[in-house]
C-alpha cells in the first residue's frame, strides 16, 4: 500500500507494560497518526487494592490519545469501535493474543513487535530465555501477525549483543529503545513500499529455542547443575521474578552472584560461609559467590549486610 507520507497512515497502536510505551513515544515523536491505543483494563493492586492504570494508558492519556480498554477482544461493542476508527494499520506490542476478527480488520494488517530474532524464542517470555541459555545475542523483530502465535512474515529485524554482566532487566532496558527506533522504520518501509516480507524458514537441521511463559518451577535453582547453568538461570530472572533456592527453609532470591571456579567441598545446593563477607553456594562444578539477596519475611540488600544481621 502506497501513501503520500508515512504519517498519512490511520495507526491503532495496542499495549499494556514499559516496554510498549518506547513504541508509542517513538512513533508520535516521528509523526505517526496514532488515532487510538488499545490497552489492558485497570486493575486492583498494591495494599489498598486501588485501581492501577497500565503504562502505556498513562502515556497515552497524557498525550491525549483516544483509549479503549476491552475486556473480551471480540465483545461486538468493542470491534465496532474498533471498525468506526478506519485504521490503515495496527501495531502490537507486549499486549496479548489477538483474535483474528482484530488482527485482520485494517488493510494493512496487524504488525508486532517481538523481543527476539524470530524463529528463535518464540514464546511469552524471549529476553528471560535467551539469557538463561547463554546467549551471546538477541534482538529485535517486527512480524505480520498470522494463525500461529510468532511465526508470520518477517519485516525487519535488528540484534545488539548479551554480555555476561547482563540480566533480563539490563537486556530489556537496552532492548525498549532499538526495538521503538525500529517499529519506526518498519511503518515507514510498510507505508513507500519498500519493504519486502520474509517468511519464517527453519530448516530441519536448526535448533530452535522456545520461550515458554515463566513459572515459578522455573525459578527454584538446582545446584546439582553446573555452576554456568546455575549463574545464567539467575541472570535471566533478575529482578524479575528471580531465582531462589532455600535457606534453613525460607525461600531466598537471589539477584546477583558471580562465578566461583573452585573444586566444591560440601554437597551442591550446600552453602559455606565466613558469616562476615561472603555467602557461596555450591554447584556440580564450582561456587556461586552470592552478592544480592533476599530472604522471605526480609527486605532485599546485599550480601555482608545480610550476614551481619543473621546467625547460621
């Protein structure tokens, strides 16, 4: 579909978390015609159980944009709102699944924005995966949606690398910006006609990485694997929901540790200590030294200030 400009195209941009709002700003920044946002409903949190609104309607409201709020995506009330507004083309980012009575209504289709290098880390959860396999890369990619969740048309894409300092939180900061600057690119190669999509090819030989939603069974360490498997799982859940293990019964999170490569003297999953200024918890093939924590029933802090407060 060829237009005048770019900012000619009637935009409908649906997000809930941080994430989504990089998009959103970067895209009025560039003068898209955002005619709507489409975002989760308020929901009751925090101790008073008040009404919280989501990131991207907070955004949204402040640069007074039209919102809607559905409950079901396929409410009638709904989709006739959504076929009044006449958009040429919608975005999804960091929202959920959507019908394909939504994602096939605007001529142009529906575009995501996933946070990996698809056909790998397809799935809820790309950032936490790709570290906790030990990636040395991911990136960014924008897809036509179809049937099958991640796998339409590739767009474009975009890598930046993982280092070993990283978390799922570092990666995700780094990732909002390349992944907004690229939804920008995307609508203005979608609106000249520049852009050509590619299919998702993955041959028989490839090994492709899934990335399943997060449980908490995913969370609980087990020592008895290597101490690289062990420093990874906890680099991909920190800060959130992070890895824990067990202290004398409590559950304790761990947020940061780094890697220790000496033979273990206690069994794994076992800690050793000086109760003064390290804390280390033994793997099948070395130590997690502990640097960042948190004990059930205690507030988060790092590890000394922690062994000054608690007897073994």
């Amino acid at each position: 579909m060829n237009v005048d400009s770019y900012k000619d195209l009637r935009i409908i941009y649906m997000g809930t978390p941080e994430f989504a709002v990089a998009g959103l700003e970067a895209l009025l920044q560039a003068g898209c015609n955002i005619v709507a946002v489409i975002t989760a409903p308020d929901k009751p949190a925090g101790r008073g159980m008040e009404l919280q609104q989501s990131a991207v309607k907070k955004y949204a409201l402040q640069q007074s944009l039209t919102v809607l709020q559905p409950e079901k995506l396929k409410n009638p009330e709904f989709l006739r709102q959504l076929q009044e507004l006449k958009a040429d083309l919608q975005i999804c980012v960091a929202f959920r699944m959507l019908p394909e009575v939504v994602w096939n209504m605007p001529p142009m289709g529906t575009i995501n924005l996933h946070g990996s290098l698809l056909p790998q880390y397809r799935g809820a959860a790309p950032i936490n995966w790709a570290v906790i396999n030990g990636e040395k890369e991911t990136g960014v990619t924008t897809f036509k949606l179809k049937h099958e969740i991640d796998t339409g048309n590739i767009l474009l894409q975009e890598s930046f690398p993982i280092s070993e300092e990283d978390t799922a939180g570092t990666v995700h900061d780094r990732m909002m910006p390349v992944g907004a600057g690229l939804l920008v690119k995307t609508v203005k190669g979608l609106a000249d006609d520049s852009l050509k999509e590619t299919p998702q090819l993955v041959s028989t030989d490839a090994v492709i990485h899934h990335a399943p939603k997060i449980f908490t069974e995913t969370c609980q360490i087990n020592a008895s694997r290597s101490m690289e498997e062990v420093f990874n799982l906890v680099r991909g859940l920190s800060p959130y929901p992070a890895a824990f293990t067990f202290l004398n019964g409590k559950k304790l999170k761990i947020f940061k540790c780094r890697k220790t490569a000496e033979t273990p003297e206690t069994n794994a999953g076992e800690f050793e200590t000086d109760g003064k200024t390290y804390l280390k918890l033994a793997c099948a093939n070395g130590y997690l030294q502990l640097l960042d924590i948190q004990l059930e029933g205690k507030k988060r802090m790092n590890v000394e200030e922690f062994l000054r407060g608690y007897r073994f």
